[in-house]
C-alpha cells in the first residue's frame, strides 16, 4: 500500500481511521494489518459516541462500522446519521451475510459492505481505496485513466471523475441486491447506460437485459409488449405470443419514461412486483415471473405524483432503492474525456481520422450547459467530426457560462440563413446546429464517402449505412456530381431495391 499520509496547513500527517464498535477481534484485525502505521486509528465504542466526535468537528478521513458485535441497530442508527452529517465521508460497514443487514446498509448510504470474515488483504484493499480513491492497482484513482466499462456493443459507463466513481461503486453495491430499482435523472444522463451496469454487474448479467420504453407507445400496444397475449387475443391470433416480462425471464427488464406509463398498467405492474406473477391479456393466463425491474424517469418524481402521472404506491414500491444520474454540467471535470471518447468511437463508426481539440474548443465546451447532456455532447462530437470546421464550430456556438452565444454567427457561411441574435437562450445553442447546419453535415459525410470510394455508390451506400435509393436521392438533392478523373464505370449501375434504412 502506498504510504498514507496528507497536509494539514502546510504539514505532513496521518490520514485518520475511526472504527465504530466493541469487538477486540475487529480492531485487532485492522491493527495488525501492514499498512496500520500509515494511518492513525481511533475507536468509538456506540454510534452515539462517534456521532459526538463528529459534532465536536473530530471528523476522520474514514470510518469503519463493526454491525456483528452487540446491537446492529446502533450501527445503522450511525450509518444515518453520519451520512446525514457528512455525505462525502466514506463508511465502511463490517457485517454478516445476512441479506437484510446488507441492503439496509446500502439503501442507507454505506460506501462499501464487507462481510466480517474477508481477508485481510480485502480489507487492506478497501481501507486503501476510499481511504484515498485508490485503484486496485495501486494507481491513484483520481490521476489514473478514467475509467470505462463496456456495458453494451455501441455504450460506455466512463467514471471519469469523483461523482462517476461513486456512482459506480453505488452501482457495484446495488448489483448485489435482488429487488426493484429507480434510476432518476434529466434527459440523455445516461439513465439506461447505469441501468446495463448494474446489471453487468449482477448474478443475472448472462441473462437478458430488456428495455421497454414506456413512453413510445399506446396503451394497448405497450401492453402486449409488457406482457404478451394468449391465443385467439384476436382474430388471426392463433398462439399466444409471450411478452418482454416473459422474454427477460431470470434477467433484467428497464422500463423506461415510467411516469408515461398509463395508470391501468402502473397497477399492473404494481402485482407483479408484489405478487411476481400477472394475467395474460386474452384468456387470462396466470404467469410467474423472476424479472429484476429496473425503472427510470426524467421528471421530477414529486411532480409527476401530483400530477397522478404517477401512482404513489408503485413509487415506494419502486424507490426503496434510487440512483441518481448527475447531468453532464454536475461532472464538467469529465468533459475532455468524454469528448476525446466520443470522436474515437465516432470516427470507428464512420471510417473518418479523428479530429484534434483545441484549447479554445475545450474550454467552449466546459463553459456550456448543455441541456442536452451526454446525448447532446454526442451530436456535438458528430457534427464536428463530420464537418470538419472548428472556425463554423466556435462561430455558430460561442458560449458564456450561461450558455448564451457572444457574438453572431460568421457572415462567410452562406448556408446559414438565419443569424441568432445574443438574446436568444441557451437552447439555440448547439441545438439549432442540428437543424441550421444539418444540410451541410449530410452532403460533407456522403462527399467523404463518395471520395474513399472512388464514387462507386454501391460501395459509398454501404458504408454510409443507407439503402442505395437513399444516396441516389441525397446525391440528387445537392446536386453532386463526380469528378472528371473518375471513369464513368466506377459509379454507374442499376437501380438496387435497398432497406430504407439509416441515418437520412
């Protein structure tokens, strides 16, 4: 372990460790550990004595509640109050494998949960780790490289920075508790992306992870695909059809935009959660399920119930656990990371170079709000990749730190008709590049993919992911033709029935 020591004005000095509890065998077990010099230990023998340390501002780097010895209420009773008092002091519960203890522990804040027979070099690892936020290398966790955690094909967790790193750990420890989960956070925060983590993470991650999006369709259409429906549902409807809950079986269904789901459903789902089974639409087909359910939502949970979008007793249901997705402005620490991120997996995605940053451009990015979190900053990445053109960029995008524009738009871009003016809001920002400057963007892609194939458009089509029609059309509406070096061979063919398919 590294040596553990901080400045207190100016001077070195040992980093302090409180152990909460009686048993002799747990602090025996912390002083003999090698690392114990590093650090200086003290002990409370109730939660009421540590609590009284704390108001008398002998506040430690870190505390260790012992839950095995005498009465594991008094340890929680300190868990709550501790964090209460200091919500970044990392607790580090000490406990057994009792499955209520420990998701008592967690729903109440405990940064980590160990169970009292760990080795001690498990101990040692966790002491170190949020003693100093240090990675299970040895590395110091807040200069080491942000990390990344493939939760999908095509999505990255990244904890990049110190709220990201909780949010992880908060992830890992939920991971391990098999009950209902509810992710809030404003829109594009990366609510799914957390919600594939914790199930990564999780006993059930060989399983299916299903997602519903609540608000996408009708009532009658979002219940069959919750729940599927029985033979003769329907005319024509001659087997019955199993839905997501059915699908996901053992695994984990996200049910995303909860509050957009109708009241009739919301009690529906209410029995499943309670009686883990539910009817089949149809001939009424009593089914059980064993289905983790993850929800979401991006409105405010108090509004929404008052609103009766949605009911109060599948929140409490749902909220015995929640997470909260800090949106991108919370976490600007993270923004070079996310960007260089972005135009990496960006420019794989469409056989471009990647693009450098400069420091102008950084510091543009830093300073905006951007309403539209990660899936704005994203757009951003994508736009720029493909246009290529910092100087139209930082022209059309100029930011203060309130988001708003400081100068117009360059008068050299003829293409953008309309010159916002400082006094429009933040939301004209980068948002109005996605309609003023979208033209420009597709014709510059489908330009790069003409180019690199030589103007087969067969082999430009693939590449850019569109049916061939598609490249006929767009070719066609902004008037592109090839150059004269290219034979008239390359690019001529019949007509190909495509999919239709795409980003046009």
């Amino acid at each position: 372990m590294n040596q553990i020591s901080k400045n207190v004005n100016g001077a070195p000095g040992l980093l302090r460790l409180l152990i909460v509890g009686r048993d002799p065998s747990a602090i025996g077990a912390i002083k003999a550990l090698p690392e114990s010099n590093s650090w200086e230990l003290e002990t409370a023998g109730s939660g009421c004595e540590a609590l009284e340390r704390l108001q008398a501002k002998h506040v430690p780097d870190l505390v260790i509640v012992d839950l095995n010895h005498g009465d594991a209420e008094d340890g929680l009773y300190a868990l709550r109050w501790l964090r209460r008092m200091r919500p970044s002091l990392p607790i580090i519960l000490l406990g057994s494998a009792d499955d209520t203890l420990r998701d008592e522990a967690i729903r109440l804040g405990a940064s980590d949960y160990l169970l009292k027979s760990v080795s001690n070099q498990n101990l040692a690892s966790a002491i170190e780790r949020h003693l100093l936020g240090v990675d299970g290398n040895g590395g110091d966790a807040s200069f080491a490289q942000e990390q990344i955690i493939q939760v999908r094909e095509d999505r990255f967790f990244m904890a990049a920075g110190n709220i990201m790193r909780k949010l992880r750990a908060q992830a890992e420890l939920l991971s391990q508790v098999n009950v209902p989960l509810l992710i809030v956070g404003e829109s594009g925060s990366g609510k799914e992306t957390v919600a594939r983590l914790i199930h990564k993470l999780s006993v059930r991650s060989t399983l299916p992870f299903l997602k519903v999006n609540c608000a996408a369709l009708p009532p009658d259409l979002l219940e069959r695909e919750l729940f599927g429906y029985d033979s003769g549902s329907f005319p024509g409807q001659v087997r019955p059809k199993p839905g997501k809950f059915e699908l996901a079986e053992r695994g984990t269904i996200f049910l995303d935009d909860i509050a957009d789901m109708p009241a009739s459903l919301q009690a529906k789902l209410l029995h499943v959660l309670q009686e883990k089974q539910f009817s089949r639409p149809g001939n009424g087909t009593t089914v059980g399920v064993d289905v983790r359910i993850v929800a979401a939502t991006g409105i405010e949970v108090e509004r929404a119930m008052a609103e009766k979008k949605l009911r109060q007793d599948l929140y409490y249901r749902l909220s015995a656990f929640t997470v909260h997705v800090p949106a991108l402005r919370e976490r600007k620490e993270e923004i070079p990371l996310l960007l260089g991120h972005f135009m990496n997996q960006l420019a794989r995605h469409y056989g471009l170079p990647t693009r450098s940053l400069s420091t102008e451009l950084l510091d543009a990015c830093q300073a905006y709000k951007w309403p539209g979190n990660l899936r704005e900053l994203e757009s951003f990445v994508k736009r720029y990749l493909v246009m290529g053109h910092e100087e139209l960029i930082l022209g059309e995008s100029r930011w203060n730190g309130n988001g708003l524009r400081e100068h117009r738009f360059p008068t050299s871009a003829p293409e953008l008709a309309h010159e916002p003016t400082v006094a429009e809001d933040h939301t004209s920002g980068l948002r109005s590049l996605v309609q003023t400057v979208k033209g420009e963007a597709e014709r510059n892609a489908i330009a790069v993919a003409l180019e690199q194939t030589r103007w087969n458009r067969k082999a430009a089509a693939r590449l850019l992911k569109v049916s061939y029609r598609t490249l006929l059309y767009k070719i066609q509406q902004y008037h592109m033709s090839p150059p004269p070096t290219y034979s008239s061979t390359s690019f001529v063919g019949a007509t190909v029935k495509g999919n239709g398919h795409g980003p046009y």
